[in-house]
C-alpha cells in the first residue's frame, strides 16, 4: 500500500492521471485499525481507476491540516488534488464501494 508524506505528495497525489483515495489513520485508532483491510480489499476493485494511498496522520500533521481532518479514518477523494469527496468513519466493504462509486460518478 502506497503511503503518502508531503515529500511524495504531489508526485503521486496531485500528479496522479486518475482520482486518489487518501486514508487517513493513526496507529493508535481502533477504527482505522478494523478499516485497513477493508480499504485495502476493495482497492483491487478499483485498478486503473482509482489509486489507493494512506496517510499517518500523527507523522504528516501539515496534511490532516491541509484537508481539514477532525476525525478518523477518514477517506479523501482528490483529483488533481482538489477534494471531490469524503468518507468519514468505519464502514464495510459493501458501502465503501457505493460510497466511492457515487463520488466518481458525480465528478464526471
């Protein structure tokens, strides 16, 4: 899973041809810790269409700043790294898909 920092981040974020999904976690959130395998499975899903990316939000503060982060996990969707959407919070699998397919939908 690609991790993103302020180094990388436009590089792969706001250079990226296609959409980026940030997750936004910490270490220490039983949340985000229940969310990763379910971020990471549905990202197969999406190849070629959506990149999949985390962010630490203890060790790259100025982002969660940069995006407003108040709670986590939470998901951040960015094309060309302006925010198109958002998923605050723990859900499964099923609706991270609609959640995501609605996002991508209404940006075209």
């Amino acid at each position: 899973m690609l991790h993103i920092t302020l180094d990388n981040f436009e590089k792969e974020v706001s250079d990226s041809k296609i959409p980026v999904i940030l997750d936004f976690y910490a270490d220490w959130c039983g949340p985000c810790k229940m969310m990763g395998p379910i971020f990471e499975s549905v990202s197969s899903s999406y190849k070629g269409k959506l990149k999949f990316a985390k962010v630490d939000t203890q060790t790259e503060e100025g982002l969660s700043m940069k995006y407003g982060i108040q709670g986590i996990p939470c998901l951040v969707i960015l094309k060309k790294g302006k925010e198109i959407g958002r998923i605050v919070g723990l859900v499964n699998a099923e609706a991270l898909k609609k959640k995501i397919d609605s996002i991508l939908s209404h940006d075209n």
